[in-house]
C-alpha cells in the first residue's frame, strides 16, 4: 500500500527540517525550502530551483504543496471589501474576508473551522453545525492566496485577524500552529502583535495562551455582560459565564498589558437598553479596554434585528459620556456581498434532496 504525500504547509520549519534530512537531504534544505513554501510563497517544488532536480523530483514523489480551490470572489461596490469562497480538498467550503482600510492597510478576516460549534444565535455560520476543525494549512493558505495577489498589487497584508469561521480557540492547536509559521522570521513573518484571536470565550484555552505566552491580541465575543441574556445568544456562556471569563481577562491583562477588544453586536429590543449599557460598563471598567459596537447583520433564519440609529446614538452616547466607555462604532463592511462572515457558504450549498 502507498504511503500518503506529506502536506508541506502542515509542517512548521523544524518539522520540514527532519523531513528532508529523512529524504537523505541536507538539514539546511529545510529552511531554504521554508522559505520557498512561506517567503516566496511558492505552489510548484519546480520552482525551488536552489535544489538539484534530483532533489525536487524526490520531493514531488513524497510531498505536496495543497493549494485552494476558488469557488466565488465577490468585491464590495460600497467599500472594496472582498470576499472569498474556498473549496477544500474534501469538497467543504469556508469564507475569508479582505478588508481594505482607507489608510493602505489590509487585513485579512480568517476561518479556523469549517462551521461552528458554539452556534451563537446571530451567526449564520453557526446555524450550518460544525464538520471539522481546519488543518494548519488550510489556515495559512487562506493567508497565502490573499498575499500573492495583493504582492502582483504591489501591496501586502498588515494584520490577520481569526474572526471568520469557527471558534479558533476550539482548534487551538493547529491555530497555534498556524501562527508559529505566519510570524517566523524565514517565512511571511507576520508579527503575532498583529494578529488578533476572536473567541466566545473558551476560558481554559485563554489560560493555554497564556501558559504558552503567544503574544497575540485578544477579541472577546462579549454581546451582552448579563449571564441569562448571554445564555441566550452565546450558549457556550452557560459553561463558561462572565464571572469565570472575567478573572481569566483580568490575569490574561496581568500578564501580556494588552488593551482587550470587546465586541458586541447591538440587537434590538435585546442588548441595547440603559441597564445594558450599565452592566456592559461595569464588566469593562476593570480593563484597559476598546469596544466595538457592531450594529446587528440581518441573518436569514434568525429574528434578530438591528436597532434603529436613534437608539444606537443614544446607547453609544451613555456609554461615552455618562459611563465613560472607550466605544468605537464598527460600520460593517461588505454589506452588498453577503458581508456577514457565514452568509456567502450558507448560500452556496447545494439544497439537500
């Protein structure tokens, strides 16, 4: 029976390291071609032609380099957000997200699982179940297909943020994995301070951050700073509720001086009332915090609505003025493209007979 090719993108460069060395190669070839695979971003092994063809010819019978199938790219007419719909090899799909900042920045919005545990009541990604974690390179593919096009516009990616499919603390270790690759100096070398972690707030997994000390930025999925209405958005709350999350934040501070973000999706006639605002105030005093106000995206399958903007100007103005929040507004980008990270695989699977 053959054995299966090696996934190159799976490995990180001490892994690629003993790879070659098994092949009979020199240990050095495994960080020149680490640096083929993640500077040069290279899709051929031809192409690495500091290596013998001898060398590249055993490399092709024993490795591959996976690449990912592009199903739909949509740009935004309004703000030039783009979107992109991926095919892995097993026929799934996930979603990645380009924003374009009016500054020359580009970051990139990415998925860590192909659907969703958590099942957050406003997100169309939930809605679809979970099916598996993403392996370590269809993570850092998705950063890699966005760089080799933004290099040919001659500009690149600043800041990569886990905000797209998935719970990325519930595929910690291949996220990890992942980041090790993306901020090593021989590759793309992505500093992980500017790479953010989106979460609902899988408490032990912080607590793994921190032991590992990964400098990354954190963005806690806070929607309501009530238990029984988190309950109800945020099932995940019921394992892991504010008082549990706020002392591993409050040490996660401790330890790294990071600001924390704090999103919260304005919901109307959910989360957006004077005790809301208090509660949620009271939660992010204790931080050196930034929250982001999110007015809610119009999910098919969900009642969930946005809240009027007489309603948002006056919550955003108590949090400011009377409670002394640190508030920022996030307009939501793609709105014409099915902006909403979930949205774009929702409607492209296929009806089930």
């Amino acid at each position: 029976m053959m054995s299966e090719k090696i996934n190159l993108l799976n490995l990180n460069q001490q892994e690629l390291e003993e790879f070659v060395v098994s092949l009979g190669m020199k240990k050095f070839y495994g960080k020149q071609l680490f640096n083929w695979l993640h500077k040069k971003i290279v899709r051929d092994l031809n192409e690495v032609t500091n290596l013998s063809l001898k060398d590249r010819e055993l490399l092709t019978e024993k490795a591959y380099i996976p690449f990912l199938n592009l199903l739909k790219h949509q740009i935004s007419k309004i703000d030039k957000t783009e979107k992109f719909l991926f095919q892995l090899e097993d026929g799934n799909t996930i979603e990645t997200v380009l924003l374009r900042h009016k500054d020359k920045r580009n970051t990139l919005c990415i998925s860590s699982q192909v659907g969703c545990a958590v099942k957050c009541a406003f997100c169309a990604t939930g809605q679809g179940g979970f099916v598996r974690d993403l392996n370590v390179s269809e993570i850092i593919n998705q950063v890699y297909t966005i760089e080799r096009r933004l290099v040919k516009q001659g500009t690149n990616l600043n800041n990569i943020v886990f905000m797209g499919m998935g719970e990325p603390l519930l595929n910690l270790t291949n996220v990890l994995k992942a980041l090790e690759i993306l901020s090593n100096e021989n590759g793309i070398n992505i500093s992980k301070r500017k790479i953010t972690i989106s979460t609902s707030g899988i408490v032990p997994n912080i607590e793994k951050i921190l032991l590992e000390k990964v400098p990354v930025e954190l963005a806690i999925s806070l929607h309501s700073a009530i238990n029984e209405k988190r309950d109800e958005i945020i099932p995940i709350n019921r394992r892991y509720p504010l008082e549990d999350l706020h002392a591993v934040l409050q040490e996660y501070q401790r330890q790294t001086k990071r600001r924390i973000t704090f999103e919260y999706i304005l919901i109307n006639n959910f989360n957006v009332s004077e005790g809301d605002a208090n509660a949620l105030a009271d939660f992010v005093h204790d931080f050196d915090h930034v929250v982001n106000l999110i007015p809610c995206n119009p999910v098919e399958g969900t009642e969930m609505t946005r809240p009027s903007d007489k309603k948002i100007e006056r919550f955003v103005n108590f949090l400011q003025n009377v409670r002394k929040v640190n508030v920022t507004i996030r307009r939501e980008k793609g709105t014409d493209i099915d902006g909403a990270c979930g949205q774009l695989r929702q409607k492209n699977k296929k009806p089930t007979k």
